[in-house]
C-alpha cells in the first residue's frame, strides 16, 4: 500500500525525505510506502491525503493443452511404435498424445 501525504510546513522549506528520495515544499504531495508515509506523518510534519491499495498479483494457474490433432509427425511415431493405421484413426488426440508420452 502506498499513501500519498502532503507537506504541513514546520519544518525546512525545502524538506528532503531521502528515505523516498524526494524533496517536499510547503503543500507539496508525495507518494510513498505506508511504513514510510506513518512515521512521516507521526512526526506531525505531514498529513494523509489519500492511499493506494496494491493488490497482490493474481495466483498464476497453469495452462492447460488440449490437443486439438494428431499430426502427421505423430502419426509417424504412432506406426513407429507399433499402432496401425485403424488403431491411430480410432484415437482421440488426447490418446495419441498419451501413447507418445506427450504432455497435453
């Protein structure tokens, strides 16, 4: 989360907050970390404008492949490793690919 805070005066004209690497004027907004952001604001010298609520990213699923064919390369394979002609134009694609080892 991020808050943006703004700059209340009594202090420096100019302030710097290295910590965010920014310099802040009488009425000047910033955006910085929420940890930051409270302390800064515990000081008395700043005041909450508003805040930003970052989301965490969204778990990652994974893909998932269907076989849509049977290529002719498979279908090579196929004969290769003993499946006939009638054998191969019985299966699914799904079957080929399990009968070749291939991850669908």
């Amino acid at each position: 989360m991020t808050i943006t805070i703004e700059y209340l005066g009594g202090g420096p004209d100019p302030l710097d907050v290295p910590a965010a690497g920014l310099t802040f004027t009488m009425g000047a907004r910033g955006e910085v970390s929420e940890q930051l952001g409270r302390a800064l604001i515990a000081q008395g010298l700043f005041s909450e404008v508003g805040t930003v609520q970052t989301s965490a990213p969204a778990p990652s699923t994974p893909a998932v492949a269907i076989p849509l064919l049977i290529t002719k390369a498979m279908e090579s394979d196929l004969r290769a490793a003993g499946f006939t002609t009638d054998e191969i134009n019985a299966m699914t694609p799904q079957e080929a690919h399990d009968a070749l080892g291939s991850k669908a």
